[in-house]
C-alpha cells in the first residue's frame, strides 16, 4: 500500500460532493438517493457504461484521463440519442489499496469533465473490491418528447454518414501497445481522451432516420443498427474518413479501423433531400460529416473496396482486404 489510503465518507465529502453542487435534488451526497423533478414534454434518456482496469484501459493511465474517458463514453452514446446530459451517476470499486492521491486525481478529472460539459455527479457508490478497478458511469440526458433518435429508424435509399474520423482510437491502441508508430502522438490522444460529439445532438434530431455511437467497429455498429431497422448496408470502405496520423498506418491496419472501436463518432442515417443541411450542421457544429455508404433493401453490412469490389469481413477483422488492391 503506497501513501495515504482511501476513505470512503472522506472521498464522498471532499471529492465527490462538490461536483453534485448544480444540482439541488443531489442534495450535496448527504442522502441516500438523489430527486429528478419531472419536467414537461420532455424524455429522459439514460445510458450506463462500465470500464475495469486491463480491459478498457491500462491500470497506469493518468487517473484523470480514466474519469474523464468514462465521462466522455457515456455522454457520446447521449449525444447519438440526441440528448443533451445533464446528470451522471459513479459506482467506483476501489482494489484495496489503492493510494488517496490516485482518487484525488481521479476527481480532478471527474470535476473537469462535469464543468467542460455541464453535467453534474448526482450519486453513487464507493466500495472496495480485491480485483482490477471497476468503474461504472450512468449517464442521463434530456430530449425534446418524441425527438431522440433511435437506432432503429434507417430507410432503404437513406445515405449512411458518419462524424469525424474513423480509426485513430483503436490505432492509438496499438500504439499504447508498442505495436504502432504515432510520432506526434494524436492516435494515443484520441484512445485516451474521446471527443464525444455533444454538438451534433441538438442539429440531427428530426433529420437523422437513425443513429448510434460506434463504439465496438465501425462495421459491427453498422450491422446493429441495420438489424434493428430491418435493412442493410453498403459500406465504401474507401470512403471511410481517416485523421492524416491514422492514413499514415492505415495500409497495415486496415482491419483495425473499420473495425477496431473507440471511435465515439456518430453513425447515422439520413435521407439525400437531408444533404444540404447537413453541410451546414458540418460548418455551424465544426465536425466534418462524411458519406460512407447507403441503406439497402436486404440484411447484413456488404463492404465494397474503391473498384465497387466487395471485401468479406471477418468478425476479427477483414479477409482478403489487401488481395489485388
Ligand atoms: P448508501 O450507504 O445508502 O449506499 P452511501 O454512504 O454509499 O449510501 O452514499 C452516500 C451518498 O454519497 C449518496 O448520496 C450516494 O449517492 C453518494 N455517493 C457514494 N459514492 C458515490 C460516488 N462514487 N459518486 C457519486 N456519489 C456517490
Ligand atoms: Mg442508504
């Protein structure tokens, strides 16, 4: 045990409860459940993400980078839904002995992130456990009544898009590993620290037919939301946006783009008459917003490479990607 230890009250106390302070029905931590007031015409929307040390992410991370990612994870899945967060509920398990600096960094993270997004820590539970750190974040947004947009509204003809890059979380992966080269360390930047996209909640409701966060692979998310809508996909793989650090790599580690995760982009569907506008939400929000396929009658995601060939993916990653290409 290195340091000072933890204490759970102490924590609560000095480190938690000041993040609960916007919000009145949090009744600063010192109660043994937190109030929502109900307001009118508009859902609720509420999504939970876990993260445990040597899974998600490497026990020696920077602790504030940790909170903050689990902070950031969760409000992308929100923004998708296209609702704004405003609450967040932590369950943390402590391996024992872990030191109070560790946690002290961990909130300053927390606070961070709570401030940069306008959220507040509403409750939780603090315990120990003799395992790997386990971390849990329930997240909670507001929608206009009737206005999230789910993963299951894509329509044959609509054009498949998708925010920001694709890549650079699962390449910064492989960097963290020491399996990658990222000279000036953005894929690492974008593993560590996701950019969930907040600003294009409120613009996609009512012109996306569906929407999710793609979070596990492109082409996976994909098939999910093309199973739920009861169609299929054409998939360019070409037109897939890359950062410039990840095209760098890219001819390698085409299979771990596509479908390596940790993206936190938005995948949506829209309608081409939507084309104008979503230029515009582009240019307002300042994410580039990108076609990278169409919705198909049938099931299933069909990947094609830049001569309209189609590529076979495997679940793990693509099979004869590179053959005569
Ligand atoms: P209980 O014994 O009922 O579980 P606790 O003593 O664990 O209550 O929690 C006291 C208060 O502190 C509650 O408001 C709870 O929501 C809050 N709390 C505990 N742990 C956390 C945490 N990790 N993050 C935010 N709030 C927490
Ligand atoms: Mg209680």
């Amino acid at each position: 045990m290195a340091g000072e230890s933890v204490d759970e009250f102490g924590l609560i106390a000095d480190l938690f409860a000041p993040l609960s302070r916007s919000y009145p029905g949090a009744m600063g931590l010192t109660d043994d459940a937190a109030f929502m007031p109900p307001v009118n015409g508009v859902d609720t929307v509420v999504t939970m993400d876990a993260m445990v040390a040597g899974v998600h992410f490497f026990p020696d991370d920077p602790a504030d980078l940790i909170a903050r990612k689990l902070v950031r994870v969760n409000l992308s899945d929100l923004a998708a839904k296209g609702a704004q967060p405003f609450a967040l509920m932590l369950a943390v398990a402590f391996p024992i002995g872990i030191s109070a600096q560790w946690a002290r960094d961990f909130a300053r993270g927390l606070a961070q992130d709570c401030q940069d997004f306008s959220v507040a820590l509403i409750g939780g539970d603090t315990v120990s456990t003799p395992g790997p750190l386990t971390l849990s974040l329930t997240a909670f947004g507001h929608v206009p009544a009737g206005q999230g947009i789910l993963r299951r509204g894509a329509r044959v003809g609509d054009r498949i898009w998708v925010s920001g890059t694709i890549g650079d979380g699962a390449l910064g992966l492989l960097a963290h590993q020491g399996r990658l080269s990222d000279p000036d360390g953005h894929l690492l930047s974008r593993y560590l620290l996701p950019r969930p996209r907040i600003g294009l909640a409120i613009p996609l409701r009512g012109v996306a037919h569906a929407a999710m966060d793609v979070s596990d692979g492109l082409v996976q998310d994909l098939g999910h939301l093309c199973a739920v809508s009861g169609v299929g996909a054409r998939l360019m793989a070409d037109w897939v946006p890359l950062s410039v650090a990840a095209r760098a790599v890219a001819g390698d580690h085409m299979s771990t783009v596509l479908t390596g995760g940790d993206d936190y982009e938005i995948l949506f569907t829209a309608p081409p008459s939507a084309d104008t506008v979503l230029q515009q939400i582009s240019q307002q929000a300042d994410i580039p917003l990108t076609v990278i396929g169409q919705v198909i009658d049938g099931a299933g995601v069909a990947v094609h490479d830049r001569d309209d060939r189609p590529i076979s993916v495997a679940r793990t990653g693509w099979r004869h990607f590179s053959a005569d290409s």
